[in-house]
C-alpha cells in the first residue's frame, strides 16, 4: 500500500505495477516459500505503456458504455468503419458479433453455444444443464509468448517448467528463446524467423514506450497469420479444411478464430495508441529488413491492430510440471476462451497446464446459463473493479454483484470503517460508492447528492464531514478518510520491510498494524486482509505455525464471506492450513494433541483436493 490514500486512477495503475514486479508462489513442505495472493487469479494480462495518463482512465471509462463506434477489423480503414457504423440500423450481424469459424466444432463437443445479447455482445449460453467441475473449454492457444521476466525459466516451445534444476537450452543467435531438451530442435527450427527480429524488441520497446511483451506477441501473430496461409494452401490442395479443429477433447483454434475476436481499438487511450503507433511502426520496418513481413501483404496498420486484439484478448498461462506454484510465467490467446464474459461472482474457472487452457464450472450451471469467468482479483473494492475492467477490457461490469444496492453488498466491508457512534456498530462508507449504483437513493439528501467527500454510516444514517457534521471521531481524533490513510502509510512501510524477507521485524510491524485498526476499519477492509497473507508468511518464516494456521483461518472466513463458492485460491490456502497443522502434530509428539492436530490437517488437506478437483480435475495434492 502507499502512503497516502489514492484516487482510483491511481490505485488501478499502481495495481498492475506492483502486479508487474513480483512472482507468486506457494509454500510446499519441502522448502518453506511464501505464498502470496495472485492479485489476478484467472486473469489477463494488460499491456500499458508507462507514459499512461490518469486521465485517460476517466476518457476509456466514459467510451465503455459500447456506444462508440465499431473497432476496426485487420487490415480495415475509415471507410470500412464508416460503413459498419452505417450497418447498425440493419438487423444483420456485425461480423465482430458472428460465431468463430470453429464454432461449428465446438458446439459438438461441448456443453455451450454462441449467442449475441445486447450490450454484452457475443458470449457462451450453457446448451444443458453443466455440473460443477465440468470441462466447458479446453483449448490449445493460437500464440504464445512467456513473460520476459521469467523467459528463462519456461520453454518457448512447449510451454513446460525449466526453472532449474531442468535442463534448458539457449537461442546461440538471439540468446532470448530458451527451449527444453525435448524441444530444442523442433523448437529451434520454427523460431528462425521470429529469431531474425527478436534481439531489436527491446530496444524498440524503450523507443517507443511500449510493453516488450506486446510487441513479441504481435510478431507471434503475424508468424502465424504466415504459417496460416502455407497451412490453408496445402489444406486447400488435399481438399481439407482450413478451419480449426476439435481433437481429443481439445480445441485447437485457427488464426481466423484469432482476428475475429474484438479489438475494442476505438476505445483504447491516445497515449497507448500513440506508443503502439511508433512501436508497431519500428517492428514493421525491423520485419521488413529481416524479409518476415514482406511477402505477407501487412501493413503497420495491420500490426496496430494486432496489438489491441492482443491487449483486450491475452490471457496469462502457468508453466506445465510447475507443480504447485500458481504463477503466470506466459501469456497466449485462446479465443474460445475469450467468448466467455466476464463475473464478479463467476460460474466457471480457468487454469492452464503448458499450452492448453482449461475452463471448468465451479458450480452448477442450469441450462440457458450465462458462462462467466473473472478476468481480475475479485477481493477490491467495486470501483477499483469497475475501473479495472473499464481500462483494461473497455465495458463497465453490470454483474450481480457491482449492481446490487450497496447499502447491502458485502463491497461496502471491503471499504469500510466501524461506526464511532455509541450502540451504532454500522459501516461507514464514503456517499459516492454509497449512491455510486443507485443515483436516486441520494436524491433525497441534496448534501450526499453534491458532496463526493463526505461519508456516510449505514446503520445510523449520520454523514461525517469536515465542514458539515459534529460526527464523533475515534479516540485518536480520527475521521474515516484519515484513518484509511494512516492505515494504507503504516501497511505499506511493513510490507516494504516484508518484501525484504527481514520477516521478525516485519511480523512485528504486520502485528502492530492489525491490532490498532482492527476495530475501525470493518474485519473484511481491504487493508486488513493484504495483511493477513504477508503475517502468515512471516509466522511460517520464524516457525510458530500456531499463529499461522489461525491467520490461515481468517484468510480462509473472509474469502468464503465475500467471494462465495470455490476457487483455486481457497484450494491454495487450505493445502498452506494442512502443512502448517502437519507441522503442528508432528511437534505435539505422539498425544492427544498431536491426533487432534493431525485430524485438522486432514480435514484441511480434503478441502484442497475437493476445490482442486472441482477447478483443476484433478484432487491429488502435491507430494
């Protein structure tokens, strides 16, 4: 956390820096890592130049009402878009609203189809009745690149685990690809071309203030739009078909499916716009000297669009044979998977293993369902929510959950301090998340209605404001806006001291700052969550798992309260509870405790196989 309490613009880009920098991992019993909460489970990655403007959030958030005008297609210019926009008076689809190519397939295999909903636009229906921890989608990805921060430790061919002590080999010409043993000539021999622009990215990347990994993606796809044409002429000339196809269960997409997906390339900021203008410009030219763009009549504009199809569709993928380590090491495009709309209180999840996603129902889904999946961490605030997905996918969430009253949404914990008010004992929360939902509910009180600082109870009705109200503070004189500041200054000076793994010290600073704030900020906030899981780790770190497994236990309640359901998150949290119960009963010796300890890590390790086999298919734990 910062030192200070920051507008939601800020929050969302300091979101994905902090997202940027740091790995995830879990704890295994063979060596005591910490676990960190993945701030985007499920999630895709957003590829934001670093000149990105706050701005520009309040502009892409004001377009993503989807009433601009058509995104254009690859290889479209004005004209095409103007008459697209021409079009919308007719009663024909769009073609960014037609089913994929492969569609047809997958509707065999399946339990799913494609429909077109106002405002929603193209999303997954479920065709009959879908029980909890069934496939929806498993598919193979059309491109993929690992991130570059752990280029190293994933093969660029396969997509499988070479963190050490795995054997991997290195590109010798452009010392950036790294393949396995099993990959290493085959993956050599396909990576010449996109080893012949490789070694410039970087240098392009930093020119023009564009994402690296972005700018490989788009050089993955126009190789692919290049094999997609050798593919389609040999197709063509065995009297085969060009499509994707379904093949063990797996859907194995085609480029076609790829550039059908929307780009929203209309709603994107000026300044991204801008910084991928000169990017793609630089990588085309690069493309041409190295003779890989040449031949394929592509132009810069082509690239451009690549680039939004890439920043809306992307989805971040885990290494194969990682084992238990829920990191995204790559990042692919699955467009079967990108059919499937967005949930703050999602039916479905999605894991992947190497070069194939996997999409399974978390619950029991009634035929003539909407499938939905989350593409954010769903444990923030609704307005860091809404603006997450504003920016990043371009529409504002109207699911359940960001649309019920928030007087009466589990939301208003995650923000929310305790009443000061004797007997009270409600939330206060500020009016503009209050009336954020319902406009009308504030119609009544012109003071909430035109002041967007103040804050308001919701048991006791009381409006606190500097100006405007004699609303006791606390004992230390604090009103909610400081305390939420000075809660967010003293979390983030313990977690700078965490983040140096000095885990005495930080444990005694995570400690000190749960116990002043717990009582006025409400048990769920935000705030004090994020501390929970860096505590667990420091307890874990000095060897007092008693005191980890009972954080452990408040991590797992306030999950369970806000996010209701199953997620491979909880799973990961239970499997943590299990180690450090195991770790418990093996200390107690051979006693009562002991038995009592053992029981709690078998109860704790049936649960994570449980959700495991619900999310993953697959409920065995890792030795």
């Amino acid at each position: 956390m910062q030192s200070a309490v920051l507008a939601p613009s800020q929050i969302f880009l300091q979101f994905f820096a902090r997202e940027a920098k740091g790995r995830t991992t879990t704890s295994t019993s063979a060596e005591k890592t910490t676990f960190e909460r993945r701030r985007r489970r499920s999630d895709t990655k957003q590829l934001l130049p670093s000149n990105f403007r706050d701005s520009e959030i309040a502009e892409s958030e004001s377009q993503a009402d989807g009433s601009g005008e058509a995104a254009l297609g690859v290889g479209e210019d004005k004209s095409s878009a103007v008459k697209k926009k021409k079009k919308k008076k007719s009663k024909g689809k769009s073609s960014s609203d037609k089913p994929l190519p492969t569609q047809k397939f997958v509707d065999q295999f399946f339990p799913w189809r494609a429909v077109n909903k106002p405002v929603v636009g193209r999303c997954a229906v479920a065709s009959r009745d879908i029980k909890a921890g069934e496939i929806v989608v498993a598919e193979h990805c059309v491109i993929f690149i690992p991130r570059s921060q752990d280029r190293t430790e994933v093969c660029h061919s396969c997509c499988c685990d070479i963190s050490p002590p795995a054997q991997s080999f290195e590109c010798p010409s452009c010392r950036y690809a790294v393949y396995c043993k099993r990959c290493k000539k085959e993956g050599m021999d396909e990576h010449i071309l996109f080893c012949k622009v490789s070694n410039p990215i970087s240098g392009i990347a930093k020119i023009a203030d564009c994402d690296e990994d972005l700018l490989r993606l788009v050089l993955a796809l126009i190789l692919k739009r290049r094999n997609s044409k050798i593919a389609a002429k040999e197709a063509s000339n065995l009297g085969a078909p060009k499509d994707g196809i379904v093949q063990n269960g797996i859907i194995y997409p085609s480029y076609e499916d790829a550039i059908a997906l929307k780009t929203h390339s209309d709603k994107a900021p000026p300044s991204w716009k801008e910084s991928v203008r000169k990017g793609c410009q630089l990588l085309f030219e690069e493309g041409v000297k190295a003779k890989v763009v040449g031949d394929l009549d592509v132009t810069v504009e082509d690239l451009e669009n690549f680039a939004a199809l890439v920043n809306t569709n992307s989805h971040g993928m885990g290494a194969h044979g990682a084992g238990y380590r829920n990191a995204d090491v790559a990042v692919g495009i699955f467009p079967f998977v990108s059919m499937l709309s967005h949930s703050c209180r999602p039916n479905c999840c999605f894991s992947s293993e190497g070069r194939v996603m996997y999409v399974r129902a978390t619950q029991d889904v009634p035929k003539g369902t909407e499938l939905c999946i989350s593409y954010i961490n769903l444990y923030e605030p609704r307005s860091t929510r809404r603006m997450q997905l504003a920016v990043t996918k371009h529409f504002l969430c109207s699911c359940e959950r960001c649309t019920e009253p928030f007087a009466v949404s589990v939301d208003r914990y995650l923000e929310g301090c305790i009443c000061t008010v004797r007997g009270c004992g409600g939330v206060v929360v500020k009016t503009s998340s209050l009336y954020e939902q319902d406009p009308k509910a504030a119609s009544s009180d012109s003071l909430v209605q035109h002041n967007s600082t103040s804050w308001k109870c919701d048991g006791c009705s009381r409006i606190v404001d500097l100006k405007l109200s004699s609303y006791p503070t606390t004992e230390s004189g604090e009103y909610p806006w400081q305390l939420v500041a000075a809660a967010a200054e003293k979390l983030g000076a313990a977690m700078s001291v965490y983040r140096e793994r000095r885990f005495k010290d930080a444990r005694v600073l995570l400690e000190q700052y749960i116990s002043q704030f717990t009582g006025k900020l409400h048990p769920l906030n935000l705030l004090l969550f994020d501390a929970l899981t860096p505590l667990m780790n420091c307890c874990r770190a000095t060897g007092d798992d008693a005191e980890g497994s009972r954080v452990c236990r408040l991590i797992l309640n306030a999950l369970e309260k806000v996010l209701p359901g199953v997620s491979l998150e909880q799973a990961n949290f239970y499997f943590c509870l299990g180690e450090m119960y195991m770790q418990r009963s093996e200390s107690a010796g051979t006693g009562v405790m002991a038995k009592h300890f053992k029981k709690q890590a078998q109860e704790a390790f049936q649960q994570a196989r449980r959700i495991r086999g619900i999310c993953l298919g697959n409920a065995t734990l890792p030795s």
